[in-house]
C-alpha cells in the first residue's frame, strides 16, 4: 500500500469538519491539497474558513491551496480545477465532501433547501466529478471518494427527510454508476460513510448540540478510513460502499475507543445503516 507524498487532492467542503480531517491526514503524508470550499470569511457558528484549513494542512506538512468555489456553479468550479492544475500539475484524487443538510418532512422542507441540497450534493458532485476526470485518467493510481450512505431502499431512510435522503443517494448512485463507467480508465470510485455520528459543526448546529457531540466519534475516525482506501491499488477497488469502522478493523486497528469525543459514551448511530438514526 502506497502512501499518499507529493499526490494531488481536490477536495470539496475541507474548510471544516470531516473535509479537511482527511485533508490533514493526507498532508501528513505530504500530500498537496486543493481546498475548495465557498467559506471565504468566519461564520459566526462555524469555525474555519478556506484560508484557515491551507494554513492548518501546511502546519502537518502538506502544501496547499485556497480555491473558493461554489460547487453549484460550473464556471467556479472550472476555476478551481484550473487552480489546480497550474499550480500542482495534475489531479491524482477527487473527494466529494460537500453537502447540504435539512432533515424536515415534505412540509416542512421549502424549495429553497430543497434545491440546495440537490445543487451542493448531487449536482456538485456530479460536476466535480465531470472536470476532474479527464486529470484523473492520466494518474497513476487515481480515485474518487464521495462521503455518502449505502443505497438502501427500506422506507425508513426516506420517510421524515425525503429530500435531504434523495440527495445523499444521488451522491451514491454517482459512485455505483462511475464506478462502472471509469473501470477501464482504472479510476477507482468508492463511497465512503460513519457508522456513528460525527463530531462537527453540522451535528453541533443542525441536530443535537452539545448532548449529540458527546455521543460522537472524531471526524480522524473517517479521515483514518478514508486514508486507507484512497491508498489501495485503483483497479483492485472500486464500486465499494465502506463504512468508516468497517475499513479500519479490516486494516487491523483494535481500539477504536481513541475516537469518540467522550471515553466510554453510548455512541449514537448514524443515518441509512440499520440501527441508524438519532434514537
């Protein structure tokens, strides 16, 4: 298994959270790290901005750099890959990180979010994907990792957050489809995605605050899982649905205690895995 020195990340949504925590672990390695996300300045809720994360990925040995873009629109994306290129040469990895989250029943869902989360989470992948790939195809051991779900149609994943569901999946049909249509092109597309809810600012913010952090575990844990696959041989896996935990245990790690915020806390699952959910 190779390591990932002097490899070329585009990375969508690594200002924060689980994004740039595999952005820091690829840098550990060296690795050089496109940052695309839109949070030019700080939020008031949301800690880390694009300029924040070059900054940290720098610190753990990595080179990086800033490429503010809105994943929505294709001229800014465009710019960014260009970014990319001008400044590393290549692209060796794409990560699909962004999205957008309302957990709200039909009712309860405006159009307004509705359109963002398809916008950011199908649609910007979907369009990352699509200019990326033509750099990939001259990688040596290219790959594409988007952070969603299994596909599983049980009705319960769809039944009080339809659209934010349909989203996510949209996401994960782009890697049962790629995966199929870049095999001969070598390019591996994997999915990636938590077995436990994970520590960042969306679940601070967006579903249970202070309470649900403490039955979280580490955005490293999905950072660790993601280092793993995206170091495996590129024609020898690809199409997989992995789960963080899943990865690491077959790697052979044997305490994953070291991940959760809280020693020894009552882990709450996460979305679209059986168990799941924030009973």
């Amino acid at each position: 298994m190779s390591g990932l020195k002097d490899k070329v990340i585009f990375i969508t949504g690594a200002s924060r959270g689980i994004g740039k925590a595999i952005a820091m672990r690829c840098a550990e390695d060296g690795a050089n790290i496109a940052v695309v996300a839109k949070t030019k300045e700080p939020h008031p809720k949301l800690p880390g901005t694009v300029y924040t994360a070059v900054d940290d990925i720098k610190k753990v040995g990595g080179n990086a750099i800033p490429c503010i873009a809105d994943i929505r629109f294709e001229d800014q994306v465009k710019v960014a890959v260009d970014a990319t290129i001008k400044e590393f040469g290549r692209i060796d990895i794409l990560i699909n990180d962004a999205s957008a989250i309302s957990l709200t029943p039909i009712l309860q869902t405006t159009m307004k979010k509705f359109d963002l989360m398809f916008s950011v989470n199908v649609r910007g992948t979907f369009l990352c994907s699509k200019l990326c790939i033509p750099h990939l195809k001259r990688a040596p051991n290219p790959h594409i990792l988007n952070l969603s779900p299994p596909l599983n149609l049980d009705p319960k994943w769809f039944a009080n957050n339809l659209a934010y569901t349909m989203s996510k999946y949209g996401m994960s049909m782009c890697v049962l489809g790629l995966a199929e249509e870049l095999k001969k092109d070598g390019i591996a597309v994997n999915a990636l995605w938590p077995r436990t809810a994970i520590a960042t600012s969306a679940v601070k913010n967006l579903l249970g605050g202070e309470k649900m952090i403490a039955q979280s575990r580490k955005p490293e844990i999905v950072a660790d899982a993601a280092y793993i696959v995206l170091t495996k041989p590129s024609r020898e896996c690809t199409g997989n649905f992995f789960i963080d935990d899943e990865v690491l245990i077959e790697a052979g790690f044997s305490d994953l205690s070291i991940y959760s915020v809280v020693p020894n806390a009552k882990l709450i699952p996460d979305f679209f895995l059986y168990g799941g959910g924030q009973t």
